[in-house]
C-alpha cells in the first residue's frame, strides 16, 4: 500500500490515486525568517503590518482592522520595503523548521505570504485598497511585481534548503458568495503576477497547489492554465460536481468538506456527521481528481471529537472507490 505521501503525490501528478488521498493545507512549510515578530501569528511581520486573532472567525489571523501602515497607494516605494535577508543562515533556519515534520507526509512550500491581493489589502484596509485597485491599477501592478520580485529573490535558497514535494500559493481573492474584484481586474493586476510567480517553480518542474477560499469557480480557467495541479480548501459554495466533471483529473480537488456545519452549537449526531463525509466521498472520489480534506476547526472538546468521527469514517472508506 502507498505511503500518504506518495498516494497524495500520485493524485497531484493527474494519475487516479491507490485510495482516496489525503490532503492539509498546514503540510505547508515557509521560512521563519519570513514571521517578522509574529508568534502563532498575532504580532508585525515584516513590513511592519499588525496581525491579531482578536474577533476572528476560528482564531484566525487576521490584520488589524483599525490601523493600516499605507494610506495612499501612491506612496508605497515610501513604506512597504522588503528586509535585507542575506544575513540569514539557510541551513540552520530550515532544520530548525523542519525539526518536528513528519518526513512520511507531502511538504508544501510557499514563500509568497499570503498572497499579492491579500497583502495589498493588508497594507491599505479593504476599502482603499479596492478603490485603488480601480484608481490606481498601474501603481498596484507595481507594488504587486515588486513583492513577486523580492519574494522569488529568496525562491532558490528555498528549494535548496527547505526541498519542498510541491509548491503551495495561496491569495484569497473571493469572498463565500463572490469575488472581492472583477474578472476584468483580476486579468489585469493579478492574473500576470500569480503567473510569473508560479511559472518560476514550474519551470524547475514542481508540482503546484493554489489555495483559494470562497466563491473561486470563476477564476479556475486561469489557475489551470498557470499550470497549478490542485485547488483548495474547494467550498461548496463552488458547484463542485462541475467542476470535476469539467477539469477530470487535470485538477485536484483538495477539501469539499464544510466542517464549520458541525460546530460545537450546531446539534447533529456522529452518525450526521459521518453521513456527510460519505456522501462527500460518494459524489468527488469516484474516477479520482479528488483529495479529503476535513475536520471542524475550533478549541471546543466537541469539536475535536467530531473531528474524529470525521477522519476515521475517511479512514473507513477511503480504499472503496478505487
């Protein structure tokens, strides 16, 4: 029987998997020195951006809603200046890293933060920074390939070092019900910059995951066609039935599961919540061009009990439908 790593492996590369595979967005792995002062988190990264949990939905975190280190787009070369990193002792920091990771599980890496729209966002708030997203497109598109520039400037001491099994590029540019930006905006600002960040790695032959939450359908055309072998966490805001039948297993579909409807207020029973992960598996996994990916994030003892539930009817199952 394949190893988790080499069934999910397998699935990535378009080939139909062993059994139905495993995947978690958190198989991630980005240099520390990219943290800035942060701890789990909560804390400035490095451009001085604040980050808090304090509010956010499953203790996420998030920037702080009431301070934005730029407060015209036009002014970026002024404030947004990426850290001299050519200090930094590679080897020392990647075994530090990777000390606790199980070498039995696919390791992602990503470089790249957050993302380019996401950053955008976090330097000038929602509100400005969408405004000037259709104000002042040709100076975003600078601060964007500037990020790109400085991040990939870091990419082959990355590769050498942390040896990642796939690339992992994630930049929430959607919300559950829409997109945060046009088609026509996303084409123009942020399609080329994802394109050229992700084609540096494709080019040296890597595998690549994108994370997109929320209502993303719209915008996998583009993804595919970057070269991008996987999406997730896939939610089911997205019709996903037609998007497997459209992309086959061009494209990994990575989650499905929407394991906030088995939150600790939520009543529902194990046989419930056992019952959806089936019928998940039931719709996606037949054929391939599908990974699991689920559990109920929260601290509750309830919550971790479901998740339970929910991994073991996956382990139950999961050699069924190949």
């Amino acid at each position: 029987m394949l190893s988790e790593k080499e069934n999910f492996m397998r699935a990535l590369s378009g080939e139909v998997a062993e059994y139905v595979p495993r995947y978690n967005i958190f198989w991630g792995v980005r240099p520390s020195l990219l943290n800035g002062s942060r701890v789990n988190g909560v804390g400035k990264d490095i451009f001085g951006v604040e980050w808090t949990n304090e509010g956010s939905a499953f203790e996420a975190s998030l920037p702080r809603n009431d301070y934005f280190i730029l407060d015209d787009i036009r002014r970026w070369r002024d404030v947004i200046k990426f850290p001299d990193f050519s200090h930094v002792d590679w080897d020392a920091m990647s075994k530090a890293d990777l000390k606790d990771r199980d070498p039995e599980l696919p390791r992602g890496g990503g470089i790249a933060g957050g993302g380019f729209f996401q950053s955008v966002m976090a330097f000038l708030g929602f509100t400005e920074g969408l405004i000037s997203c259709y104000e002042e497109p040709e100076e975003v598109k600078a601060l964007v390939n500037y990020l790109c520039d400085s991040y990939l400037s870091l990419a082959d001491k990355y590769l050498q070092y942390y040896k990642p099994d796939y690339i992992s590029f994630g930049d929430d540019i959607a919300h559950e019900r829409n997109p945060f930006v046009s088609l026509e905006i996303f084409h123009d600002i942020f399609e080329p910059v994802w394109r050229r960040y992700i084609k540096y790695f494709k080019d040296r032959g890597y595998l690549a995951v994108h994370h997109n939450c929320g209502h993303f359908e719209a915008f996998l055309d583009d993804v595919v066609d970057m070269g991008f072998n996987a999406w997730d966490p896939a939610q089911r805001s997205n019709d996903l039935a037609a998007i497997k039948k459209k992309y086959g297993n061009k494209l990994l579909i990575c989650g499905g599961f929407e394991g906030r409807g088995f939150l600790p207020h939520i009543d529902v029973t194990e046989e419930e919540v056992r019952s959806a992960v089936k019928k998940l598996l039931d719709e996606l996994a037949p054929g391939g061009g599908y990974a699991f990916f689920g559990g109920v994030l929260d601290s509750h003892p309830l919550a971790k009990q479901r998740s339970e539930w929910i991994d073991d009817e996956y382990l139950k199952i999961r050699n069924t439908y190949y």
